[in-house]
C-alpha cells in the first residue's frame, strides 16, 4: 500500500492531492517500523516461560503448605525470582529491537518528508511546502521530552535545541542560505515547533524576524497568514496590515484567504472604521471565504453591527455565535460581554450586570473576558445603580483572582474602588 502511494505521488507532485498520498507514505513507513513480528517474538517468550514459572511457584506454595525446610522454602523463591528476571530481560531484548525498528522507520519518514520539502522549499508559490513544515514542526515537537522547570534534565534527551538544529538539516537550509523563501520558510519552521512547544517568546523571536525582514511579496500566502495573526495578536497592526492586504489582493483563491478578510476586518475594527469592518465580513461570508476563520469573521461582524448602534441585528450575530457548540470557549464569553455592553448603551443596566456576571462566572478561565465583565459590573454598581457596597465586593473578588489581578482592567477597577 505505501509503494502505492508512493507512485501515486510522484506522479505528479503539484497536484493538491499529491500531498494527501505523501502523508499516507509518511504515515505507512512509520507503521512499518512496529513490526508483527515483535508481538509474536515477545508472545513465545511468555509462553516460553510461562509453564517454568508455575512451577516454581507452585513449588513454593507445596513447600510452604507442608512445613518444607526454610533453606529449601528460599531456593524455591530464588527460583522464581530468577526465572522472573531471566522472562523480563528477553522480554527487553526484544522490547529495544522493536523500538530500535520503530526509530529506523521514523527516521525514514523523516528523510522522505524533508526530501518533499527541499524540492519546493525555493518556490514560493508552492503553498504545499507550508504544510509540510507544519507537519516537520509537529513531529519534531513530539520527539522533545517535556520538564517540569525544576526537575533534573536528562544530558542524554532530546531537547528544543536538537529540534532546531534537526530543522535546519532537514530543510538544508544551510544549502539554501541565498533563497529568500527558503531562510523565511526556515524561521517559520523553527517559530511553529516554539508554538507546538508552548514557548511563546522563541516563537514570537522567529516570527518577528519574518516580519522585520521581508515584504509581503516575498513570502507564500501561509507565512504570510500565520505571521500576520500572531502579528496582530501582540498589536503589531502596521506589519500585518500589509500582509492581510496583500493576500487580499494577490491570494484570494488560497485556502488562507479568510485569514486575508478576518485581519484587515479587525484592523479596521481597531482603526474605528466600522463600515469597513463590517463589509469585509459581509463579503468574506457571501462568498463562502469563512474556513477556519468563520467564527472570527463573524464575532468582527457582529462587534461592527454593535459599534454602529444596530443593536437586534448585533444581537442576533452574537447570540447565534455563542450557541453555536463547535466554538464554545473564549469568544463565547466575548459575546456575552458585548451583549452586556449593548445593554448598558441603551440604559438596561440590570440586563446588563445579568451579561457580565454570566462573562466572569461561566467563563471565568478566559481572563481576557472575565476581567472587562468584573469591571462592567463594578462600574455599574458604583455608578448608575448606586450600590457601592456590590462594587466593592466584586472588586474585592476580582483582586483575588491570579489571572485577573494584573490585567490593565484590573487597574482601572483599584482606581474606581479608591472612589468608593
């Protein structure tokens, strides 16, 4: 079956679905590695020893139930003893020559994906090349032994930085230190195996050097959706307005286009250019450019409605999003502020409150969220409800919480309680 899909494959390797073949050769030489015939050498062994080992113990028991002589009762035991020790060591045997078989094939795997790779590495249209080095990344990642920060490392284990140095053999980008994509592809591999080792500050180190170093025409439409994200997600809104931008104007028919929609949707939205934001999402939404980023668009979407004082279409937007089971977590609790939010605009300050208790109390792992729905409610309280005590408590409350109490909201909210 591998061999079948290996020919399938090199067929022809710009067809989409010549990456689909390559991931089941990849995955079947893995497979190939954990041999049947393990299972079978390690079944002998247990029935080899098997029948010796009741024996023993049986002698052992015979020898206690009828009052055998101590000396005769502790050879019996050191019988058993060594016969389990003699079972567990051709067991090993036979465990390390499987495990030694199931490295050989995933180094092999390896060698047939960084080959596909360093075909395309250079050639920055081939948008297949992205989801090979995610898929590079991802395994290297698995090979890391994780360690708790103050426990005792291992010389001898595999660590982030034979990761890296093994990226960097297996894109060879050493050969290709001239190419402009290859180097680019090369910081993008080492920034999402930081991501997949949840090392945010070495992932954002590779990512920005992406971004410092090269124009939105020089990168594939992938790096340039990854990149721009993370970019915006720290803020960083000039950078990834070009890049969104450009996969707006040049990758429209890539699958990363509603990354393209959704980060200029957002800017727009920071930018106060509602109309705009709104637009983005409407045209994204119309014609079916919503994959992965569907959720985003749509919570962009409904904030501009909400922005623009359309309150009932605003609310129907964020309601539908948070009953929406497939993107439950922190945008659900997003949509219960806004709704919150759009309540206290039009003077429903009780109904309101309702929303931001629902925000911190149901979601209260989303800090982000929960913190502006403590604030909301103390403000309230304090404010146009006239209860200073409530204020007080939920800011009592607020301030108790690890993750809430060094929040920018979490300053505003000792400021209103220095008023109370």
């Amino acid at each position: 079956m591998r061999d079948l899909y290996k020919e399938v494959y090199d067929w022809d390797h710009a067809d989409p679905k010549s990456l689909n073949y390559l991931y089941e050769v990849i995955k079947a030489t893995e497979r190939m590695g954990d041999k049947p015939e393990f299972a079978q050498q390690a079944e002998a062994v247990q029935k080899r020893f098997s029948a010796q080992l009741a024996a023993a113990r049986k002698k052992v028991d015979d020898l206690l139930k009828s009052d055998g002589k101590p000396a005769e009762v502790t050879a019996a035991k050191a019988a058993v003893t060594t016969l389990s020790t003699e079972l567990a060591a051709e067991l090993d045997v036979v465990e390390k020559a499987r495990q030694a078989s199931v490295l050989a094939a995933k180094t092999e795997a390896l060698g047939i994906l960084s080959t596909a790779v360093a075909e395309s590495i250079n050639d920055r249209k081939q948008e297949g090349s992205e989801k090979l080095v995610l898929f590079l990344a991802e395994k290297l990642a698995r090979k890391v032994k994780r360690v708790k920060p103050d426990a005792a490392v291992d010389p001898n284990a595999y660590t982030a930085a034979n990761a890296e140095d093994e990226i960097t053999k297996l894109l060879r980008l050493e050969e290709n230190k001239d190419s402009l994509i290859a180097q680019a592809r090369g910081f993008f591999a080492k920034g999402q195996l930081a991501a997949f080792l949840r090392d945010p500050v070495k992932s954002d180190f590779y990512f920005k050097k992406i971004s410092a170093n090269y124009k939105a025409e020089e990168l594939s439409p992938t790096i340039l959706a990854i990149v721009g994200d993370h970019m915006l997600a720290k803020g960083e809104t000039k950078n990834s307005e070009g890049y969104f931008q450009y996969i707006m104007e040049h990758h429209r028919s890539s699958e990363y286009a509603d990354y393209g929609f959704a980060g200029l949707a957002e800017i727009r939205l920071i930018q106060k250019k509602y109309k705009e934001a709104l637009d983005l999402c409407v045209e994204a939404i119309d014609n079916g450019v919503v994959m992965s980023k569907e959720k985003d668009i749509r919570f962009i979407k409904a904030r501009a409605l909400a922005e623009m004082k359309k309150y009932p279409e605003a609310k129907a937007e964020f309601e539908e999003i948070a009953k929406t089971k497939e993107w439950k977590g922190e945008t659900t609790a997003g949509c219960l502020y806004w709704l919150g939010v759009m309540e206290e605009r039009q003077g429903n300050n009780a109904e309101a409150v309702a929303y931001y208790r629902r925000t911190y109390q149901a979601w209260k792992k989303y800090e982000l969220w929960s913190a502006k729905g403590y604030l909301g409610a103390a403000r309230l309280f304090a404010t146009k409800l006239d209860q200073k005590k409530e204020a007080k408590e939920i800011i009592t409350e607020m301030l108790s919480k690890d993750r809430i109490k060094d929040t920018p909201e979490a300053t505003e909210a000792r400021i209103l309680s220095t008023k109370l």
